[in-house]
C-alpha cells in the first residue's frame, strides 16, 4: 500500500480492524460488526462465469466489496437492478432472484420465479418481476424477494420496462401500441403511444419515462395522465430497420440518444430543452449495442471488439475508442452516480468513466476484495481463473486525459532548422484535407453546424455548403483558428436540411469538401401554451378555450386539444366547444405541436357553472297568499323547502338569486291569463325565518325568461 488517495484510510483501517479483533476477544463481535462499509459513490458488477458480484468504486475503480451468489448460478446470465440501497440479481435462465445483503456481502435471501427470460425491474421502494412472453407484471418485496401479489395479466407481450424513482413501473406492449404504468404497486390505465405492433423501447432520462416508436422514429415524453410531448426524428430513423435503432434503457439527464447502427445516424433529443443534435458516426463492419450519453460523450458499445467507439459532441468529431476486453462479446452500459460503467459480464474487464472523459480500469476477479467466504474455502467453479486487472488504458491520441499529441498525417512536416524554424517547404508538405463532418443542432429558428478542422495543411477558410435561397448563414466563412461553428437562420420548419463543410486552400491546391451531415430542421417542438383560458359562450352550453402561442413557437404550429368528447385539432389559438352541459366542470389541456414534435401541455378548465343572477319577484303585489318555493319544477311532486310572502299589505321589493332555469309544469297567472312551464332555480333569502331557501318556483313570479344572462340547467 502507498500513503496516497483512499490508501490513507487503508492504514486506519488496518488498525481498526486490530484493535476490533481484539475486543471482539474479550466482548464478542457480530459478522455484521466485521464488514466494512461500501462507498457510495460505486455500482455492483455481475461475474456470471463465476457466479458472483463485485462492488467498485466510482471514484478509483477499485473493488471494495464480493457477494457471492448461490450455488448453481455459476455459468448464467444475471441481471443486477440497483435502487438506493437496495440490490437484486436475477438468474435469468432460471428465474431466481437474489438480495444481495451489502452489510454481510451475502446473497442468501432469494425466491424462485421458475421461468427463463424474466425481466427484474426495481425504482423507490419497488420491485417488479415482469414476464414478456405470458405478458405479465408480479410486484414482488425488494428485502424478502417474494411475491406481494399474484401476477397482472397485461393482456399481450412486454417490451423491456423501466420504473421511476417513484416506483411506478412502465411496461411497453408493442402488440397494441401501448404503455402500461403500475403506480404504487398498482394497474393504471394504459397510454396510447404507437399503432398496433410498432416496436417499442423505453428509457428513463433524468427520471421521466421516453418512449421511442421505432418504426415511425417518433420518441413520446410519458406521464401517468398521458402523452406529455413528442420528438419527431425524422429521416435519421425513418425508414431504418427497428432492429438496428438502438436506444439506451436510462440515461443520467434530460438528452437520450438513438443511434440508426445501419447508417451511422446518431441523434440526441433533450427532452428538456428539445433540442436535437445530429451527426454520422462510422458503423460500417462494427457490431453495436445502445448508445449512452454522460457528459459531452456519446458512447457506443462495439461488441465486434470488446471496446467502446466514442463521439464527442463537443468537438463535433469521432475522440479515440476505449479498449475494455480486447475482445469480441457483449458489453453492459449504465449510467449511475453521474458515472458510465461499462461491464463484461463473461469476464473479467469492466470500467468506470467520468464525466470529463477519464477512464479507471476494474478488475473484478481481484482477490484481495472483502467477501463473506471464509479462509480456505475453494473457487466457486475451478474451471474459471481468477484473474488479474488489465493493462491501463493507453492514452492516445486526443484521448481523455492523454498527454500524446496527434501523429502527423501524410505528407506532415518533419525537418526544420535548429531553434524551430520550419525548414524550406519540401515534398512532404501537408497535403490539403478535409473538414470532419459537420454535426447539426436545431434550434428555435436556426440550425447550429460545428466541425473538426482539418488535420495537416491549413486552410485560407472554411466555407458551408448546403443553405437554401432563404436562409443566411454567420459569419460568411471561418477562418483557420475557428471557432469552428456556422449558424444558419431561416428556413422552413417542415423541411430537412444538409450541410457540408469545404476548406479553400488557395494558392493553386484544390478545396475539399466535407461528408454530408445530418438532415436538420431549423426549429425544435415548441413548449407549453401560455394562459390557458375559458369564457364561456351566453346561456352557457359551451363556450372559447384561448391560450397564447409557446414563446418559441416555430413553424406552422397545430394545437391538439384535449377536453370534453375527446380531442380535437387546430391551428388557432383557441377552439370552440358547443352542445355541453351546463352545470357541469371539465379539464381541458392543450399541446402545441410542429413538424420537430410537440411540447409540454398546458391545463385549464372548462366551468359551465351557471352566473347567478339578482331578479325581482314579480305578479306577488296584489296579494297576500305566499308563493312556494319547491323541491321539483312542478306542483305534483316533492315539496316546499320554502315560500316568498305575500306583498299586497306593505309592498317591498321582492329580490331574489336566481341560479338557472328549467322546464317543468306548466302555469297559468290568473291576473292575465299568462302561461309558461319554465321554472327557475333561485335562493330566497326569507324575512320571515332569516334563512336562505334555495328550489324551484314558476317562472310566472320570477319571469328568468327576460334575463338572457340566465342559463339553462342542463
């Protein structure tokens, strides 16, 4: 050991453990008393050839910690779902699942869901054991691994499914185009997302569930009330394989990453800001797995060699790949702790990187880790080295944390006087090249193109490529020294466009041209409407819904509202609902949307509440019998809540609150022989007993037919 980093703590440790040893001999000591406590910041690692898992460190790579799994696991596939403090290991060819007790490095509390292919899922204080080919989702307790419940029938197959931070699981059914959530445990109501067999793929990005259509290469923002926006892809996926579309299970933050693996087209969407980002990245002769994104750094799996091929959207170029097995085999990617590990499963490599870049190598088969097996106990399967760590990553050439400078490309310059000089030109000079390919950013108004300058000869500028009649370009060209960046304003939002990068040498040399980017549209999905707004129309029955426009609306923008019947669409601030009933209170929501997707919605109601509305009580001044205030529109039923008195003998103005009007039984007024069958529902305030009454009385001495501010009921 060196008195340097955590190595420190390794010499207090040592003496800890002494003077513990030591008391344990006269006092006595629990196993749990003897294990030592795990860092926080680290991840658990599955060994599936030797049946066990290792804890490392994020912050130095180390294994601090084994847990070794149970007999007859050695050899299988596992799958490790890790929650807080909570950790679970699933065999998936027999379906066992295991606890891993992080306390005494054991894993001896298990359950046996008797199946192979099962998917072990876990968020907040759930976890969830979900069965794709019955189609069936069983919550299960995450300290006991047994059921809590038998299991819910989905009704078709299940997608692979994510579960929030707040438990509630999230099970895609291709077969209908559907999202089911399970919120605390339980079946909510299923979330229309795709046409029926589309090929779904959640993730969970920063939290919030997303789900990638990856037929129509449409990715929908989800909640438990619905669809909360969308992204349109567009050509980068359009017409790709769903085979080949590959999407990460999570991602640390608000930016999820597909990756088309025939193409090479990579797109990033913040589903937060809703900007989308769009390049082509090499995938020719490589086998991919899903991309993920930590940091400035898409990584992708390449499984054709054991390593990852890295793309920095920083530098709008390719960065150097990172070796981890020197192998071909698949490879375990997840971001935890603001970290990506990256995870052999069949072997001994993993690895941990940051978020700058710099990689820590792991080595799980290290024996020198705490584990609950006790001295002279023999290897969990002898057939299976034990191993040691790898060789570290050898820095290249721009690599993270390399000290390496590029090599010289063709024809660099290799003499030059003493002192530094650059000697006379030779035939070795630089030959022009080209520009990287250009990655490009939607933005409100605007698409963003950055790029990698060349490499070798310096270009006189670099000029783009590709903008249409209406679109300008800033600045007009790029000098050598950058910044390497053009913005494009203008444009149509429902159109794609393409860009290259050219590099003008001058001096007789010949231009070169950079490789096409990324189809981009000069806008992104607008956010939520503003001020949503209900004033409703005289006599109630319906009335306008308003709002105002998203800030960063872009584009020809259709709003889809949702409310009473169903959904409607327009592109208007404002629709018109007819025909409802009054007396009535419906929530209303509003989406904006555009050719790059759609926003957050935006909630209001639709209150058909009735006015009240102050009225004089008429045909009461010439006599002294009470009129009734009753239960019913009608004299043949119900019964007086209440009655208005006479006003012959000492007149005063009758007033009362009329709340709306029905038809009922018909009356006749004596005095003139007026009839009408209208009622109207009011309060009186009585004189008589101080107190409100609130029915129905005759139209005939309330005479709500002449006020048209007073609606109908119903």
């Amino acid at each position: 050991m060196r008195p340097t980093g955590n190595h420190v703590t390794g010499y207090l440790a040592v003496c800890a453990v002494g003077t513990l040893v030591a008391t344990s001999l006269v006092v006595g000591a629990g196993a749990s008393g003897t294990r030592p406590s795990l860092a926080d910041v680290g991840a658990w690692l599955a060994s599936s050839a030797k049946g066990e898992v290792a804890h490392a460190h994020g912050l130095t790579g180390e294994v601090d910690g084994k847990a070794v799994l149970p007999g007859g696991m050695a050899g299988h596939p596992v799958s490790v779902a890790q929650d807080g403090d909570t950790t679970l290991v699933l065999d998936e060819r027999t379906g066992r699942v295991v606890r891993i007790d992080a306390a005494q490095l054991t894993a001896e509390q298990s359950a046996d869901y008797g199946a192979a292919g099962l998917q072990l899922v876990s968020g907040g204080a759930y976890a969830y054991v979900v069965d794709p080919a019955k189609g069936s989702v069983q919550r299960i307790d995450p300290a006991m691994t047994t059921a809590e419940n038998p299991p819910v029938e989905l009704g078709g197959r299940a997608g692979a499914a994510v579960a929030d931070g707040a438990g509630t699981l999230w099970v895609p059914l291709p077969d209908s185009g559907t999202v089911v959530p399970f919120v605390k445990g339980r079946k909510g109501a299923a979330v229309e997302v795709a046409g029926a067999g589309h090929e779904l793929a959640l993730t969970l990005a920063g939290g919030r569930p997303v789900v990638t259509d990856l037929d129509t290469g449409v990715m929908k923002v989800l909640g438990v009330d619905g669809v909360q926006g969308s992204f349109e892809l567009g050509d980068a996926i359009d017409g790709a394989d769903p085979g080949e579309v590959l999407v990460p299970g999570g991602t640390d933050g608000s930016a999820v990453p597909v990756l088309a693996a025939g193409s090479g087209d990579l797109v990033v969407v913040d589903v937060r800001s809703r900007q989308t980002t769009r390049v082509r990245v090499p995938t020719q002769g490589h086998a991919l797995g899903a991309p993920q994104l930590l940091g400035k750094r898409v990584y992708i799996p390449d499984e054709s060699n054991g390593g990852l091929l890295v793309y920095d959207t920083s530098l709008s170029a390719p960065a150097d790949p990172v070796r981890v097995t020197g192998g071909a085999g698949e490879l375990e990617l997840f971001v935890r702790d603001g970290l990506l590990w990256v995870n052999d499963q069949d072997g001994a490599a993993a690895a941990v990187i940051d978020a700058e870049g710099e990689v820590r190598r792991i080595g799980k088969y290290g024996t020198d880790a705490p584990s609950a097996r006790q001295p002279g106990d023999g290897p969990v399967e002898d057939r299976v080295p034990t191993g040691v760590p790898g060789a570290p990553v050898p820095p290249g050439a721009g690599a993270p944390g390399g000290t390496t400078a590029p090599a010289p490309g063709p024809g660099a310059p290799s003499g030059g006087t003493p002192g530094g000089t650059p000697g006379p030109p030779t035939s070795q000079d630089p030959e022009p090249g080209a520009p990287g390919s250009p990655q490009a950013e939607s933005r409100p108004g605007a698409i963003r193109i950055t790029f990698a300058p060349v490499v070798g000869a310096t270009p006189q500028r670099y000029m783009l490529k590709g903008a249409a009649a209406e679109q300008t370009v800033t600045p007009e060209e790029v000098g050598p020294e950058g910044p390497f960046v053009f913005e494009v304003r203008g444009g149509s939002c429902e159109e794609q466009y393409g860009f290259t990068v050219v590099a003008e040498y001058g001096g007789g040399k010949p231009d070169k041209e950079s490789a096409p980017s990324a189809l981009a549209r000069p806008c992104v999905a607008p956010g939520a409407p503003r001020e949503v707004t209900f004033t409703p129309a005289q006599g109630g029955h319906g009335g306008r819904v308003t709002w105002q426009p998203p800030q960063d609306a872009s584009g020809s923008v259709k709003y889809v509202i949702n409310g009473p019947g169903g959904t409607a669409e327009t592109t208007e601030p404002g629709y018109t609902y007819r025909n409802l009933k009054n007396r009535s209170k419906d929530g209303v929501s509003v989406m904006a949307s555009n050719a790059a997707g759609s926003g957050g919605a935006a909630s209001g109601w639709i209150d058909l509440t009735p006015p009240p509305q102050q009225m004089t009580i008429v045909n009461n001044s010439d006599t002294d019998d009470s009129v009734g205030i009753r239960s019913e529109p009608t004299t043949q039923s119900g019964y007086r809540v209440g009655r208005i008195p006479g006003n012959k003998t000492d007149p005063v103005v009758q007033v009362t609150t009329v709340r709306c009007k029905v038809k009922g039984e018909e009356q006749t007024y004596e005095g003139t022989g007026e009839k009408t069958d209208v009622w109207a529902l009011h309060t009186f305030h009585s004189p008589e007993t101080d107190r409100d009454h609130t029915g129905y009385t005759s139209d005939i001495y309330v005479n709500s037919r002449s006020n048209p501010n007073i609606w109908d009921c119903e």
